[in-house]
C-alpha cells in the first residue's frame, strides 16, 4: 500500500514493524527461512483458536478449506504470472524429480540450466520466488517448485508447483496431498500481503539495490572474497581465507546480531538480503567484516556476547 510522499525509509520502518523479528538482529538468513508478518501469524492462530474452540470436523470446514487454497493458488499464480490452475501445493519436492537449482546454493548465482535431451526440465526456484521477478513465459521450464517459507514469508513445510503447458498437454499433472489448512490460509495471507500491501515491483528493485549495496561494500575490503557474479538473485556467498566458516559466523553474530548462515557447502558464509532489511543494517554488516578481515582468529579483539536476559 502506497502513502502519499513516504520516503523508502519511512515505508520500510513502517512495514518493519509488522514483521517482528526484523527487530531481533540484522535478519541476513532468509534463505533458509523468513520471517512471519504479525497478520500472517494472527490469521493462523485465530483459524488454530477456532478448531480448539469448535473442533475440525464442523460442517463448512472443507468448503472453506477449498476456498482457502484457491485464493492461495491465485496469489501465487500473480506472483509468477501464471494461472491458478497450473498451481499445486505440496509438502514434498520429491514428487518432482530432480528439480534443477535457479540458483547456484554456494555461490548465489543465477543458472540458466539447459533442457535435458529426453524428460521434463523442473526449476527450483526456491531462491528466487519473492526476491527477484519470475515470468513462467520466460522460463523454459516445465514445472517451478519453491519452498513458501522464505521471502514469500509464508509457514513452513508447504512448497508451490507450477505445471507448465508441456507437461499438462501430456496429461501430467501433480498428486496434491492433504496439507493443513492453517499452512494454506498463511501462505494466501503472506503473500496476498507482500503483493497488496507492500508491492512486488517495489519489493523487487529494493531487493537488487540492498544486493549489489552488499556486493559493492564487501568488495572494497581488502581479503574478502567474494563468490557471487553479477548475474545473482538476491543470496551474496563470501568467504576470509583466514577464518573458518563457523569462525567467521560466531563473530558477525556476536559483533552485530547478524542472523546470517553458511553455504550448504560450508565454505563460505551466505546472506540473503530483502527488502525489510535497512541501508543501515548492509553498512553496519560490512563494516564488521572489514573489522573481522583485519585480523585473524588470534589476534581479533574479543567482544562479549551479550545475552538476553529473561
């Protein structure tokens, strides 16, 4: 939803606020899980309260499960311009086999894979769906699987298939099993959210803008290692020569409560940037690891870790 004159600033301050966690640290890990907005926690826990109250067998329930996931079926069809139909949700990804990465998990690049000779050519794009835009009509691919619990903000354990024009005129479709109805009514609620309230195209370019922000600070200091090109979604993989992974995460998190992983290779650290992240936090990030990359394990003055007390 746009206001009149707000600033970016101003924006992401009042949309931060609706996303407690962004509050927690320097919230740097979306790539393995984002954060829940408070509507979206609130329409889960009301439809939760409702069945303890009443119980999960009342008359209308599966009438308005199956209206529930039409409307999340639609959010997610807008989000990849594509049609509700063509839209299937599951908690597995094994149902399709051997899903390609969009993007390379160790070093954040974008992959352009090529079709296979025989079989159908199914995309993960579980790094890109919400970070940067995607347009089935210009994937050649044959299914789009993602995870819905990272930028789409959605619950965890539910994954979106998209079945593409090939497979369906082969009369391919995707088995569907029972999810809960709580998963579905968030994910609608997530995503009909980033969609109306917080706009995709502006969610898009300030992604890109905070991503190359970080590429560009991280490659003015001197040691640091960069692995993600050019072409890249919205995951910057980096790497000290001198410290171990680990190392190296132990201290950004003591440093600036920096909520950020590693590669699934362990070799590098990984932050995913979005959109609710501030210029402020991507500066505050960097100069940590300039301050990091200037010593080694040894001779890095120590900080304590503060707690939270209860």
């Amino acid at each position: 939803m746009a206001i009149p004159g707000e600033s970016d600033a101003a924006k992401v301050a009042r949309l931060r606020e609706l996303i407690p966690a962004t509050s927690a640290g320097i919230y740097l890990d979306t790539a393995y899980r984002g954060p829940l907005p408070a509507e979206t926690a609130a329409a889960m826990r009301d439809a939760e309260d409702w069945e303890l109250r009443v119980g999960r067998a009342t008359e209308g329930r599966d009438e308005d499960f199956a209206q529930r996931r039409e409307e999340a079926r639609a959010v997610i069809a807008a989000l990849i311009g594509a049609d509700p139909g063509e839209i299937r949700f599951t908690p597995f990804l094994d149902l399709i086999a051997a899903p390609t990465p969009h993007v390379n998990p160790n070093t954040g690049a974008l992959i352009a894979p090529a079709r296979p000779d025989e079989g159908w050519l199914a995309l993960d794009c579980s790094l890109t769906a919400g970070a940067i835009q995607l347009d089935v009509s210009q994937l050649d691919a044959d299914f789009l699987v993602f995870s819905c619990d990272r930028w789409l903000l959605g619950p965890e354990g539910l994954r979106s298939v998209w079945i593409g024009p090939r497979p369906r005129e082969a009369g391919v479709d995707v088995p569907e099993p029972e999810v809960g109805r709580t998963q579905i009514l968030g994910l609608a609620r997530s995503v009909g959210w980033l969609e109306m309230y917080v706009a995709l195209p502006w969610i898009y370019e300030r992604t890109a803008a905070l991503t190359a922000r970080l590429i560009a600070g991280l490659e003015a200091i001197n040691g640091v290692q960069t692995l993600t090109p050019e072409a890249r979604a919205a995951t910057v993989c980096f790497r000290l020569p001198a410290w171990e992974t680990d190392q190296l995460l132990e201290e950004l998190r003591r440093r600036v409560f920096a909520i950020v992983g590693a590669t699934p290779n362990g070799k590098a650290v990984r932050a995913s940037i979005a959109w609710f992240n501030t210029e402020e936090e991507i500066d505050r990030f960097v100069s940590a690891v300039a301050e990091i990359a200037g010593h080694t394990p040894d001779t890095l003055p120590r900080t304590k870790r503060l707690e939270v007390l209860d």
